[in-house]
C-alpha cells in the first residue's frame, strides 16, 4: 500500500493519502492532486488536462518524465556515453 501511495506521488499525486479501512474492507488509496481535481478511473490515477504536476513516461525505459515523448536523464546520459 505505501509502494502505491508513493507512486502516486512520483506521478504528481502529492496529495494522495491512504484511506483508514472500514472494518472487514481493504485499505484504499485516495488519489489526490494539489494542483487539480485528481480521479481515479478504472484503478488508473488522472490528472485533469493541464494540470502542471502531469506526469508522461520516457519513451525508452518508461521512467517518469516532465513532457510527453520525452527522454528521462538516465536515457539521455546512456546516449552521450555513446
Ligand atoms: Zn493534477
Ligand atoms: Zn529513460
């Protein structure tokens, strides 16, 4: 549960908490954005269209990246080593 909140995080969710069960129900994780009305649809964390704390997948190792179809600095480094 706490890898799930700190993904969450890595993708911008920075406010997400856990959510205390219910007696008899599994802990939940409540997807929560301080930049945007954060969702959760289908188990997938969204954030609305434009929020800033957008996060995008490198387009080679699948890292998180700050722009769509960017290369994460690990990548990059990899290319310059040559
Ligand atoms: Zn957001
Ligand atoms: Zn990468």
């Amino acid at each position: 549960m706490t890898d799930t909140l700190q993904a969450l995080h890595s993708h911008g969710f920075d406010m997400s908490t856990v959510v205390p069960p219910e007696p008899g129900t599994p802990a939940r994780v409540h997807v929560q954005c301080s930049q945007c009305e954060a969702l959760a649809i289908n188990g997938h964390a969204c954030h609305e269209y434009g929020c800033p704390n957008t996060t995008y997948a490198c387009v080679e190792c699948g890292d998180t990246v700050d722009h769509r179809g960017a290369t994460c600095g690990d990548c990059v480094f990899q290319h310059l080593e040559g």
